[in-house]
C-alpha cells in the first residue's frame, strides 16, 4: 500500500442505491440517465443505473453525487474506458 503524500484516496458512500457521494473525482468524461464514466484517482469507475443525474459536483474538490436508482459499479483500465465510450463504441455495443 502506498504512504505518503502521493497515496491515493477515494472514498464512495451509498443510501439505499438511491444517493451517491464519490471523493477522489478527476474528471467526468461522460454522463447520461444510464451511465457515468468517471475519471478517479484510483482509475476509471463507470456508474450504471436508472434516472441517473449529478446533483453536485466540484472537481476542486474533487467530489460528484449522483442520484437515481443505482444498479452497478465497475472499475475500468484506461484503455477498455475510452473504447467503450467512443462514438463507435456507443453504435456498436
């Protein structure tokens, strides 16, 4: 595990699948009612559920809550992240 300054950080909290608080944010690379692509300290975090939207953000701090009903988290290496979100990879899913 890393010590340090430079350890990696991110906490991710949930009530009921309904409100999520997800600390360690570095950039939303895409959103929509189903599905958040989440740039994180710890990689890339895909958020998948129903009625999905962002009721906070602050990238300054590095925090989002997402609202809606919640079905999955998965984390992602780098590079299955952007070949699932590029314009072909939404065609032809």
């Amino acid at each position: 595990m890393e010590q340090g300054k430079n350890a990696k950080r991110q906490e991710i909290r949930m009530l009921n699948r309904k409100i999520m608080d997800i600390t360690g944010v570095s950039n939303v690379e895409s959103f929509d009612n189903e599905e958040f692509l989440l740039e994180t300290e710890c990689g890339f975090l895909t958020v998948r559920g129903q009625n999905l939207h962002m009721k906070n953000l602050s990238l300054e701090q590095g925090m989002v809550t997402i609202e809606g009903l919640i079905h999955s988290l998965v984390y992602l290496d780098g590079n299955t992240a952007m070949k699932s979100k590029g314009l072909f990879g939404k065609l032809f899913k």
